[in-house]
C-alpha cells in the first residue's frame, strides 16, 4: 500500500462532527485530511437524517396545510394532490446542494478529502481503502473519530428498506403505504410517522414507555400526545415489539403489553424501525490499537475528547451524550481549539433538542422530574399559546411555554415550548441559560410585538412573579 505524507490532523468521517471539526483545524493552521467512505460528506444528518427529514417535514405539512388546514382560515385550494417522486426530487435536490457545498467549504478552507473508509492499523496510522478500491496509509500528530452511527434493529428482525425500513428507508418509500407501524416513539419515528400521516398512512406507533417522546418533560410530553393523537396518530405506549413476521403480504407485529404481558398482533405494508441508534466502531480497528469503549461500545474520551490513546479523540453521536448533529459540531470544534492548545470547551447543560413536529417541541436544560429527581428547590412559570397574541391571530394556539428556575437565585434551569416555531424560539432560551440568565432578565428583555417569542418572555414573568396576559 501506498504511504502518504504526514498529516497534523486525520478526521474519520465526514458527518457534522467530522467536516466542522475538520474545517476549523484548517483555519487554525493544521494540515488536515478528512476520510469519508460514503461518497458524499455531511454523514447521517446532510445524507439521510437531519435534512431530507426537514424537507419531507415541510412538503407533508404544506400538503396537509393545503388539503384541509387553510380552510380554518377561510381559503379553499381546490383539488389538492402531490406527486410523490417530485417530492422525493425536492429532497435530494436539497441533499445534493448542501453536501456539494462542503467539498466546496473542503478546497476553500484546504482540507484534503479522502474518500474511502479508514481502518487504525497503529495509534497513529489508519489503512484507507479508497472507494476507487486504491489501498493508502495515511499518519498524522492527531487523529478525532467522528464515525458517528447507525440504527439498532431488533434480534430477530431483519431490515430490507421495503417492508422494514430503518430512518433511511422512511425518507426514500417509493409509495404511501397504507398503514404504518413505528416501532419506537422517539425523534425518529414521531417525525418521519408525522411525515407518512400527512401523506395518508395510518400511523400507529408501539412505544415501549408510557409515553412518546420518553426525554420530554412530562407536562409538555403529555400535551404533545394528546396534540398527536389528535392529529390522527395512534399510540400503543408500555408496549413491546416481540416479533415481526415478513413472510406474508402484509407485515405482522406482535407486541406485548409492558405491564398485563397481553399480547397483539398488529399488520401494516411497512414497519420503521426507530427504537435508537449505535456507534460506528465495527470495522473500525478502534479496539484492536486497544481504544477503550464502553459498553454501550461507544468509545470513551476525557473532558478534552481524547481517549485513552494520546493524540486519538472522538466526537459525535460515537462518543456518549445525545446523538445531535449539533452536539457533534460543538464537540468537533473545542476539541480541535484543544488539539492548538487553545482552551475548548462544550457546556452539556445548554444543549437544545428539538423535535420537527406540527406543533415542534423545542426544549433546553432540566425537565421538571429531573429537578425533583434531584431534589433541587424549584419554580415553574408557564403560559399557554392560547394567550399569545400572535398565536392567536395565525390561529397557531395549541401548546405553552415552561419554564424552571432555581426557587432562590432566579436561575434559569429549563426551559420547554411546544408550539409553533419552537425550533426557531428554543435559540432565546439556550443563550439566555449560556448566560446564566434568571427568569427577571428575560423578562425584563424586550421582545418584539406581535411575536410568538412574547410566550417566552411572559412564561419568565410568569416564574419571577405573574404573567401579564394570562
Ligand atoms: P455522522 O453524521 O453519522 O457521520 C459519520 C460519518 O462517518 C458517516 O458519513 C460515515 O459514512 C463515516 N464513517 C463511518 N465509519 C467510517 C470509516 N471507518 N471510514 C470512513 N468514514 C467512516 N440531529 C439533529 O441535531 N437534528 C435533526 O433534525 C436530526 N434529524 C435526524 C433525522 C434522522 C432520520 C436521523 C437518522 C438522525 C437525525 N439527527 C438529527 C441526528 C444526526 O444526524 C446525528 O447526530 C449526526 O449526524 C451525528 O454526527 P456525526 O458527525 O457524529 O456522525
Ligand atoms: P430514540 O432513542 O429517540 O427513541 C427510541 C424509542 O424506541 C424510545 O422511546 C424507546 O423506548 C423505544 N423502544 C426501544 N425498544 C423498543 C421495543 N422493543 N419496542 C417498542 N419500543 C421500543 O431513538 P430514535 O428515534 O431511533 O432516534 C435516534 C437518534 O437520532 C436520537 O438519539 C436522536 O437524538 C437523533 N435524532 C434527532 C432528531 C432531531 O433532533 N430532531 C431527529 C431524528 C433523530
């Protein structure tokens, strides 16, 4: 195989965390080579995540919108239909433009690319099999992990993207299947289950906890289903998939009910598997150069990043935390500040998480069963949507904000929307938790009239004192 020339720097894995981190090691004056097996850079989130996610998010909802949500507001749309391949068109098209746009940001800012997939074969020294089938030994100072990671599938389940689809699959269906079975109520499945009801599918999700979206607190969580359930989704929660039987027509589900053990077989055309996600290490040659990994085998890093090989870190969705593409941008960033000795740093407690529902719901810090998991001494300040003006008019009103404070110093320690625009919002609350912000600050900051964000600011009034329209 063919040696090449010693790097400062070798990124493996071209996703969020991977090109950012590699991008800013160049600007800081590293020589820097980034390896991506996939053919395209952006990883899961620009190829089969984040972005055609959105994208099929806003056409269902534009077609939901069109075929019976304008009427509310007194406009009629005639005969309404989509086509489904322009709508995949729509979302590739989308794909292609931003993950083209990084090899730009790559020769701009001087990152080699490397397209193949990289193996350790020393501690410093990976084998990259080229996707042109060239073999290549490339050294470097550094070397960050940013693998990222992949669906888990049930045991006994097999997924052939038609009938069982993981994520990828769901955002490529040549069809609307007429009924759907979501295995999981997480991100993935509320979304890309929202996606498929809009186009027609009966959706029924089986959740194995009681309710969807298991890392929201439980007011809003519980609001957001019943919004959910509303809209036509139907929930098995405390239920699990026990079995999943492709050898007919239809695919059968058998589930168990977590508490009774009664179980159910349910049929659908297609079932999504969305019960998480597992790190990228197979393959990888992390464990055989000794890289320690938990057993979750996700690899383990200290407060810089760095395992417990000098000079060999890991970022993203492969190393613990939530598994978000801008997690993985922040890490990927301190962790090169780190590498030029500059002082890098990510603040775990002020990471949003968003999920890209009609209503979104967006939230940042504690929820309030984890405060009094905790035992800390606390306030809530709440206001519904109901009385926010601009919700009002725009006709926009299901939800409310929530948000926790430290009962004696006013600190600001969550902060929850759901909501319209909630995405959009959730960017006031992490800035004003970054800077320690109590809930009279925000409060006491000017927001724009008629806003949505107004519901941010009066939930603070409403934690500090009392709200004023509610
Ligand atoms: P990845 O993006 O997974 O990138 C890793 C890359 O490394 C891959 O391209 C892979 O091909 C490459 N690679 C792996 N092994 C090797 C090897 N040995 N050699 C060379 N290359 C290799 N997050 C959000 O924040 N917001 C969202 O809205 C959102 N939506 C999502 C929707 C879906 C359907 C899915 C599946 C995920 C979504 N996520 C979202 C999560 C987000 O995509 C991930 O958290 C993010 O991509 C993690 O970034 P990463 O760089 O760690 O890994
Ligand atoms: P998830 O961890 O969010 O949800 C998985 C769900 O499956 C859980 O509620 C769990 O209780 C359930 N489950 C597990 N085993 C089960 C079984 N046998 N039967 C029934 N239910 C079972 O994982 P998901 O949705 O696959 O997403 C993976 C990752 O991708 C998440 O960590 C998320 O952060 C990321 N993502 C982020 C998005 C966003 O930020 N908007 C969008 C999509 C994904």
């Amino acid at each position: 195989s063919a040696d090449t020339a010693m790097d400062d720097l070798i990124v493996i894995g071209g996703g969020p965390g991977g090109y950012v981190a590699s991008i800013k090691a160049a600007q800081l004056g590293l020589k820097v080579s980034c390896i991506e097996k996939r053919g395209s850079l952006g990883g899961t989130c620009l190829n089969v995540g984040c972005i055609p996610s959105k994208a099929l998010l806003h056409s269902s909802h534009l077609y939901e919108m069109a075929q019976k949500g304008m009427k509310k507001y007194g406009i009629t749309a005639g005969n309404v239909s989509f086509d489904l391949s322009q709508v995949m068109k729509q979302k590739e098209g989308a794909v292609t433009s931003l993950t083209k746009g990084i090899e730009h940001l790559f020769k701009k800012n001087n990152v080699n690319y490397v397209k193949g997939s990289a193996k350790f074969v020393g501690p410093k020294e990976v084998e990259v099999v080229g996707l042109d089938g060239s073999v290549t030994r490339h050294h470097a100072k550094n070397i960050i992990i940013a693998t990222g990671s992949h669906p888990i599938v049930l045991s006994g389940v097999t997924i052939d993207e038609e009938k069982v689809v993981s994520s990828a699959g769901a955002l490529s269906l040549p069809k609307v299947p007429k009924k759907m079975i979501v295995i999981g109520a997480g991100v993935i499945g509320l979304e890309l289950g929202s996606v498929w009801r809009r186009f027609g599918s009966q959706v029924t999700f089986v959740e194995f906890v009681d309710k969807a979206g298991f890392f929201l607190d439980d007011e809003i969580g519980a609001q957001y289903t019943k919004l959910l359930q509303r809209q036509g989704l139907k929930f098995n929660l405390g239920t699990k998939v026990v079995g999943v039987d492709t050898s007919g027509p239809a695919v059968k589900v058998e589930t168990e009910n977590v508490k009774t053990g009664k179980r159910e077989t349910l049929e659908a055309d297609v079932v999504l598997m969305s019960v998480g996600r597992r790190a990228n290490v197979d393959g990888l040659g992390a464990a055989e150069v000794g890289i320690e990994m938990n057993h979750y085998q996700k690899i383990i890093v200290n407060d810089h990043w760095e395992t417990n090989l000098k000079g060999v870190y890991a970022i993203g969705d492969v190393i613990a935390g939530p598994m978000l593409a801008h997690k993985a941008e922040e890490e990927g960033i301190a962790c090169v500040e780190h590498i030029v000795g500059k002082t890098g740093h990510v603040n775990y407690d002020c990471i949003p998480g968003v999920i890209y529902t009609h209503p979104e719901v967006a939230w940042v810090g504690k929820t309030e069963q984890q405060l009094k998991q905790e035992g800390v001494d606390y306030k809530v300040g709440k206001f519904l949507m109901q009385a926010n003006s601009r919700a009002r008019a725009i006709l926009e009103a299901d939800g409310m904000v929530k948000v926790l404070t430290d009962a004696k110093t006013d600190r600001i320690l969550g902060m929850h929307i759901l909501g319209g625009d909630a995405s959009e919002q959730i960017a006031e609350c992490v800035l004003a938790m970054e800077y320690d912000a109590s809930s009279e600050d925000v409060a006491r900051t000017c927001h724009a009239h008629p806003t949505l964000s107004e519901a941010v600011k009066e939930a603070c009034l409403a934690a500090h004192f009392k709200p004023i329209h509610m």
